[in-house]
C-alpha cells in the first residue's frame, strides 16, 4: 500500500489522505492486529461468518445466541470470534470427532 510505504521511509511527515485510502490503511492495521492475535490461540477460531454459515443462521441469531449466553464469543479488534470448542460443544461433538 502506498500510504504504508511513504510512513515508513517518512515518519515525520505531514500528508492529507482521502478517506478511502484512511479507510484501507486502518482496515490493514485491524487485519494485522487479528491475524496476530488468532495465530497465538492454541485453539482455532471461527469468524462470525464461519459460525453463521457452519450453523445455517442468520446474525440476528448469532448475536442472539452469544447475547444469551448460548454460544461464548471473543471480541478481538472490532470483530468477534468463536473459539472451536464452543462450536464442538454446540454439536455436540467431542475431543478428536469431527
């Protein structure tokens, strides 16, 4: 990214950007943040997408469930992940069943 390469070699420098391109740059922040954040869990994490398609719901049903207490997500950045054993436990599933 451009904005990315012109603070590294400058990092004192007084630039005006257009809002798609602060858009971009702190949406690449957000998803380095998350990516290093999931890759230290020993468990693998589902996005919310994931859940919703996994389970065949909607999100309204997805908030519902973890406002409930029916399904324990974990906000990492803005967005919220579903560790594998709680979907394991929601199917029932147990250690290595797949």
């Amino acid at each position: 990214m451009v904005l990315e390469k012109l603070l590294k070699g400058n990092p004192d420098i007084n630039i005006t950007v257009n809002a798609g391109d602060l858009m971009e740059f702190g949406q690449s922040i957000a998803n380095q943040a998350a990516n290093t954040v999931l890759s230290k869990h020993e468990e693998k994490m589902y996005s919310r997408n994931e859940v919703i398609e996994k389970f065949k719901i909607c999100s309204a049903t997805l908030w519902r469930w973890d406002k409930i207490g029916l399904i324990q997500g974990k906000k990492i950045g803005n967005r919220r992940y579903y560790p594998e054993s709680e979907i394991k436990r929601l199917t029932g599933q147990k250690g290595g069943e797949k």
